[in-house]
C-alpha cells in the first residue's frame, strides 16, 4: 500500500488537513490529518467522502475546439493567438479572465501576473468576489490592510461567540465542532444572528432571528447601548482607533434599544439580553459569513460588526475578534497574491508607488494602473460587447453569478469563450469555443490559505489523467506563446511559491502585514515538505494597524431603508447551501452517500406562507423574481420567518430540469465591495400543479435525459435516482429505461405504472409513476441495483425481510434516516445526541449530523410530551 499523503480538504475555507492513502488506481482512503492545526483529525461529512469523487467519471481528459479533440500545442496556440489579437485590436481591456478559489495561490499567482502585469488590464476577477469580498473591503476601511485579525483559537479562547449571517452547523462544520467543543469544556456562551432558524442554532444561547438586511442596525444599536453603559474601552480608543467626526453624535439618535428591536423585527427583551451578555463577556468573537457579505450593504455590515470590536477593545487579545470566515478552499490565497480585480498584488492596491513597485518587480511592460471589472460587472460589459475574450478557470458562472440568464446570454454573445476546468460537461463549458483539461484535487501540487491565515501544501496522490495539466502550466504555456517566455519561466509549483513571497517582502519596510520572507528561499524538498504555518501571527497585537496614521479606522456607517414587500413580489428570497454539497455539484454530486441528506432543490416556506399560497409539504412550486423563475419542491418550515423563502445554490441544467437559483437574484452590488446582494431578493411563489409523479432509477453513470416537467438527478451506489413530476401521458417515460427484459404492472383505479427492466438477472432500471396513489420508499430498489438474480418481485419495491423505511437520510456516514432515529429515541427512551450515537452509530464518524440529531431529539420529545398531556 502507498503511503499517506498529507493535503488539505478540497471545500470550504476551514481548510482542514486530510490524510489521503491511495489503495488502487484512482481509489483513496481519506481520514483527516491529525497534525493539522485547523482540524486535528476531524473531518466533516464532504471531507470524509472525499474518497468517492475521485474518479474519473465526467472528466474533462483532453483539450478540445468545439467538439474536436485536438494537440495542446494547438489549443494553446489558438488561446494565444485570439487574446494576442484581441489586444491588439480593442485594447487590453477587452479580455478578461474569470478565475476561482479552487485555484491554488501558485495558480492564482500566475494568472494575476499575466493579466495585470503583461496584458495590462486588471480585468481578473473571481468566484470569490461572491463569497467574501465584503469582508475584504470591510478590512481594508477598518485596518489598511485585508487582514483576518482571528484565529480559530480565538474560538477556543472566547467566553462567547457571536455567529452572524452564518449557517456554521452545515458550511463550516468543523469550526462549528470546535465551539461545540469549548462550549463542552469552558461553558463559552453561543449567540446566532440570523433572520433563518438553522440548525446552528440547535442548542444554542440565544437566537435573533432578525429581519434580512437590518444588521447595520443591530451592530450600531448594540454600541449605543454599550457606550451609553459607560463601556466603550476609552484607552484602547483613544491609542489605536481613528473615530470619525461625528460618530458618537450620530449613534446617539436611533440606535436606542427600543427602535433598533423595531428596526430589526426582534422581541426588544431578546435584544436587551444579547446586549447584556455581549457587555458581560469581553473575550467575544465575532464571527460572520455570507449572510453579512452577500448584500448590497455587505461591506458597511462588516464595518458595523468592526467598530462594536475597535470601540470595545475586543481585537488584537486572545479570544476577541471579528472574524471573517470564508466559503472556499483558497479564497484567502486569491486575496494574497491580488486576484480580485479591485487589488493589485501581494495586499498593495492601484496607488501609482504599488503599480510601479509591482512592475520593477515582475519586469512587466504594461501594467494596470487602474482596478478592472469586478464579476457582475464583468459579465454585464460582456453582454454590452465590450469584453471580446473571456478565459474562465475552475468555476461555473453559467450557474453561479446573480441574474444566470443574462450571464448566460453574455457568454453566448462573447466571441472567444475559454473555459480550463475539470469536468468536460457543465452549464458554463456549454458556451466555451475551447476547453482545456485541468487538473482537479489529489493532482494538484500546491497552497492555499484558509479562513485564519494558515498556509498549507495541497499535494498529489494520483497522476494526472489523460491529459490534464495543472493550471499554472496552462497559464504560463499561453503567456509563453503571447512572447513573454522568460518572465514565465516556471518548471515546477515551487518556482512560483517563491517569486510569489518574495513578492510579498519586496521592499514592505512593514508596510503591510502580509510578508513570507521568511518562506521566500526555501528550496523544492523544503516546499514539498512544508508544514501549515500561519502568517501575521497575532496581527495588531502591538496596537498598530497598516494605517497611514498607525490606527485602526471606525467607519460611520447607517442603516439603509429597508424595502416593504412590493405587491407582484411580496417575499423575499434567501439563498445558500446544503450540509453535504458543495457549490454546482460536479465533485460532491458524485458521491452518492452525500446525495441522500438533500435529494431535490427545496424551496424552505414557513406554514403560514404556504397556507396562504395553498400549498402543502412536498408540492412542486415555482419561485419568481423579476429576473426569472425556476421550480423547487415545497419544504415546509418553522424555522423561516414569515415572508421569507429559501432555495438552494447547488442544483443546475446537468442534474435538474428546476432548481436553478442563479437565475433568480438581482445583478445589484454593494458599492464598495462588489459583492451581490443573493439574501434578499423579491420574489413571489405559486403551486405547479402535475398529474402524475413518480421516480425513475437507472443503472446508467451518463445523466439521461427525462422528457417530463419535474426531473432530478441525484447518484446512487451503482446508478442514478430521479424524482419525476409532469402532465399528459407518463408512458412517454419508458424511453429512459434501459433495453432488457420488461416487466410492469398497472393499476388503473390510481394511475399507477411500475415498470422493471431486468437485464441478465440485474435490476438495469425501474420507472414507478402514479396519479393518485402512494409512492414507496426508494432504498430497497436502490440496493437492487447491486443484487443478482432479481426478478419481477421487484415490482413491490420490498422484499422478504426488507427493513421498515429508514426515511430520509440524516447520517450519510452510517446511512441512518429520520424514521430509525425518531424510533430509537422513542423506544429506547434516548435522551441525549451521545445515547443516539450509542443506539445507532449515528453522529459518531464526522460529526456533521449531530445539530440535526439535536433538533430530531428535541421535536420528538416535544411530540411526546404533547400527546402525554
Ligand atoms: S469543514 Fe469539511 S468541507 Fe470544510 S475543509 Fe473541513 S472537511 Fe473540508
């Protein structure tokens, strides 16, 4: 057997360490890596299913014009010749790269160089800017610098943790165990603003379900009260902290506590202990995501959480921070070597001393002196016909951008689409005139950086397939082939780690935080064996900021108007991911265990909404917004605010014929950062009404395509599962089933159909539609797909000594569904998320299931002593 390779986790920004040990060709056992400071060893529910989405299935193996495989010398050639003309007629900003943080910083770096430095635009931006580029302009305002002032001990270190705008139970799990973890050892105290009750806030202290948008309002009544307490940290204030003219007087009418619980839709008494608690505990973090940064006040978000800390002391010790975490595996890496369009490289900005420094460096001969377009506003000049070439890198904008439906007609209006990615088939590779094969995680060799700075080798253990390269390569071949073949010259991902850190020392003097001197001369075994380090240390501890006063900077920031419910739009949409997947799908959607936690696009309705609407749990419904509309399966529940909806960003054209929430939000963004507003966004919903529903399992890898309203594909062992809904005659189905032996039955009192195809003694495919009956549970025929000898008993979708229905899957680990839990609770009277680990194994591997596992027992308790009374 091979030995273990130490990498980093290929999702979100908590950058866990993996332990990867290959078995067999393209087969890898995944545990987590107990050295590594961000996880020890534990891994949640996506990270420990890495194994399963390592094949080669849907890969992207050659480069390819069109539909016509072809050399890489000409698909790289043709890539060259088409930016180089395009230059050459309209100008550098005619072309622009769209890249991603899946890329890593050696990827990252080298895109960067090329496009800011070479062809002399600043036309590089990234799938970050939707995620966390709030956070970045929030920093920059307050500190000079894009500095996360936090570490994940900080976490262990709080005696309270405020969670804002982040569902940190489903897309940061394991930072999410980590203050399980404290709050077990050191009784830290949890608070969870979020307008959505998730499950984050299963167990915690205190929950403010505050309405979308009003957090300007919460953060500035929270110090009003503090100061009017007496207890703004004057010392820390008055050495450290630039406080603007009129700051104090403009918090002082307002912000009372009676027309901020007003402002922010919250029970005042609610708002008065959160404030009580947050003045009774000075070591307190402050934790936010997505619901803070994707708004069109994002960045003054960020800034109202800044100023609670700056004015209170709570930075630069340990446990007190704000702490922006990010969504994906190397977002923090994109921000360091300069990959967004608003920055220039290495944390320096556009300011002519940085654009002349940058240049003397790389030796560049027409540098960008000015910041380029950023994504929404990149893909809308493209759309206006004043982006000529567009390369995108390892991300899926087709699907992701707000307002999908005119990114998509923006594409198709570009002259010269590039698209290097991993997967061949994708909504965004549909509009590329060249795809180029990239290499995915397990063959890539490089670093990224995670939420709190630390810098860690991701590292191959499978070759390259076919003829993937890494993007790095693919990057410097096209700029060697656009005639700047010795600034290029890299053979080797430490090459360009080292040009990146001395980048980063180039004449700094301490002029900014980020500075990997220290790794800039370390030779190719040393990179290799790198451990994860993190730089800045303790940033500010010395109480001084990259400032040019030396202080940190309070920004006067007010509550926008929220806007009343329009009348064709009376809810607002909410939007983000589900625990077991990870953005378009292409690698999480492989692993079937991942599949059965969320297996359709939802639409999440409270009661009295859907009341209203006339629609129960479990309907088809369609969600509209001015900017399009798309249909989802009706979730009912509580944990919405009445008003408000939200859908999943996961589902696209490849695996759903609804789902499709890119189409929905508004193209707005906030004005400093960029950033789009996708968490509040009108929108109105009505039933959609089907004859008949049904599913559909096929032993077939390649998706089919299902003629019927409703269709969603999701993997299962062996095959694939779609849920199916539509009008007209469901016979029309049939043509999906594979060839071999049929067998059926018919019920014409409900409008059933089953049908079994049966192919040398295997299950090939089922089809079970019906108009008014009841559909049965799908596992047992989904075990069929692995079992011999099967036979026309099929049809009744149970077999001798088949289990009751588990129901829907909670734990993926050890595939135990709701129906299991809520019996085992009730018969063996458990009391506890441990004695459920105990009775059914669930919760005790990754740990990711445990919040749900709270929430199931604290309902089923309650439904207990309900028909008790
Ligand atoms: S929390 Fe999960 S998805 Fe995120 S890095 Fe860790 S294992 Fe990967």
């Amino acid at each position: 057997m091979a030995a273990a390779v130490r990498t980093t986790c290929a999702y979100c920004g908590v950058g866990c360490g993996i332990s990867a040990t290959p078995t067999g060709p393209r087969v890898v056992t995944i545990r987590g890596d107990e050295a590594h400071p961000a996880n020890a060893g534990r891994l949640c529910s996506k990270g420990t299913h890495l194994g399963e989405t390592v094949g080669l299935a849907g890969r992207l193996l050659h480069p390819m014009i069109g539909d016509r495989q072809v050399r890489w010398d000409k698909a790289l050639d043709l890539v060259a010749k088409r930016f180089r003309d395009t230059i050459a007629r309209y100008g550098p900003d005619s072309v622009a790269f769209y890249v991603s943080g899946q890329l890593l910083t050696e990827d990252y770096y080298v895109a960067n160089k090329l496009m800011k430095g070479f062809i002399g635009s600043a036309n590089i931006d990234t799938n970050s800017r939707l995620c966390m580029s709030s956070a970045v302009a929030g920093h920059n305002r307050a500190f000079g610098e894009d500095v996360v002032p936090a570490s994940y001990q900080d976490l262990d270190k709080a005696d309270l943790v405020v969670l804002v705008g982040t569902n940190t139970a489903w897309c940061h799990p394991i930072v999410y165990q980590r203050i399980q973890a404290a709050r077990t050892a050191r009784g830290t105290k949890l608070v969870v603003i979020d307008p959505r009750r998730t499950e984050t806030c299963e167990g915690a202290d205190l929950h403010l379900p505050l309405r979308p948008g009003s957090d300007v309002a919460l953060m500035n009544g929270l110090l009003a009260w503090l100061a009017d307490k007496g207890m703004v940290d004057r010392a820390f204030v008055d050495s450290h902290v630039e406080v603007p003219d009129g700051f104090w007087e403009h918090l002082a009418t307002g912000h009372d506590l009676w027309t901020t619980a007003q402002t922010c839709d919250l029970d005042p008494a609610v708002l008065l202990r959160f404030y009580e608690m947050f003045a009774a505990h000075p070591r307190t973090v402050t934790l936010f995501s997505q619901g803070i940064n994707q708004s069109i006040r994002g960045t003054d978000q960020v800034n109202a959480i800044i100023n609670v800390h700056l004015a209170t002391g709570r930075i630069c010790q340990p446990g007190a921070a704000p702490f922006s975490i990010t969504g994906q595996p190397n977002a923090m890496g994109g921000r360091e070597v300069g990959g967004l369009a608003s920055t220039l490289a290495a944390h320096m900005d556009f300011a002519p001393e940085n654009v002349a420094r940058v240049g003397r460096f790389w030796a560049a001969p027409r540098m960008a002196t000015r910041p380029g377009l950023k994504a929404v506003d990149l893909f809308r000049a493209m759309g206006e016909g004043r982006i000529k070439a567009l390369w995108v890198m390892a991300t899926n904008p087709a699907v992701s951008l707000p307002d999908a439906g005119n990114v998509r007609a923006a594409l198709e209006k570009c002259p010269f689409v590039v698209v290097s990615d991993v997967i061949a088939d994708t909504d965004t590779t549909a509009y590329a005139d060249v795809r180029l094969p990239a290499a995915a995680w397990g063959e890539k060799d490089g670093t990224v950086t995670n939420s709190e700075r630390t810098i860690s080798r991701q590292r191959p253990f499978m070759a390259l397939p076919g003829e993937a390269k890494p993007d790095w390569w693919i990057v410097k071949e096209v700029a060697r082939r656009m005639g700047w073949s010795g600034e290029f010259a890299y053979d080797h991902p430490a090459d360009i780690w080292r040009e990146h850190a001395r980048l980063t020392a180039y004449q700094n003097e301490g002029a900014r935080v980020l500075n990997l001197a220290a790794h800039a001369a370390i030779g190719n075994g040393a990179y290799e064996a790198m451990e994860p380090f993190r730089w800045g240390g303790t940033p500010f501890a010395d109480g001084r900021f990259p400032t040019p006063s030396g202080r940190a900077r309070m920004v006067k920031v007010g509550q926008m108007d929220l806007q009343a419910p329009l009348a064709d739009w009376p809810l607002t949409l909410n939007t983000g991911r589900y625990r077991d997947q990870w953005h378009t799908m292409t690698r999480t959607g492989l692993a079937s265990k991942l599949a059965r936690h969320r297996e359709e696009p939802l639409v999440e309705v409270h009661p009295a909404d859907a009341a209203a609407l006339g629609l129960n749990d479990r309907d088809l419904a369609r969600v509209s917004t001015p900017q399009g509309n798309s249909t989802f399966r009706v979730m009912l529940s509580e944990g919405q605010r009445v008003g408000e909806i939200f859908t999943p960003i996961h589902w696209t054209d490849r695996t759903s014929t609804g789902g499709r929430t890119g189409l929905l939000p508004r193209p707005l963004v906030d004005p400093h950062s960029g950033q789009p507003g996708f968490k509040s966004t009108p929108a109105a919903l009505a039933k959609v009404e089907t004859e008949w529903r049904g599913f559909l399992i096929v032993r077939a890898e390649e998706p089919v395509r299902v003629p019927c309203l409703w269709a969603t594909r999701v993997a299962v062992p062996g095959g694939a599962l779609y849920e199916v809904a539509g009008n007209g005659d469901a016979a029309r189905l049939e043509s999906c089933l594979p060839r071999g032996e049929r067998v059926e039955a018919i019920d014409a009192t409900r409008g059933t159909r089953r049908v079994a195809v049966i192919a040398q003694g295997k299950l090939a495919g089922v089809l079970f539609v019906t108009r008014s009956g009841l559909l049965p549970s799908r596992d047992w025929l989904i075990d069929q797909l692995q079992a011999e000898d099967v036979g026309a008993a099929v049809l009744a979708a149970r077999g001798p000594g088949s289990q009751p229905d588990k129901g829907a899957t909670v734990c993926v680990c050890f595939d135990i569904g709701l129906n299991q839990i809520v019996a085992a609770i009730r018969e063996q009277a458990l009391v506890d998320v441990p004695a459920i680990g105990t009775a059914l194994g669930a919760g005790t591997n990754c740990g990711s299931c445990r919040p749900a596992l709270a929430r199931i027992l604290t309902q089923t308790n309650e439904e207990a002593l309900d028909a008790a009374e």
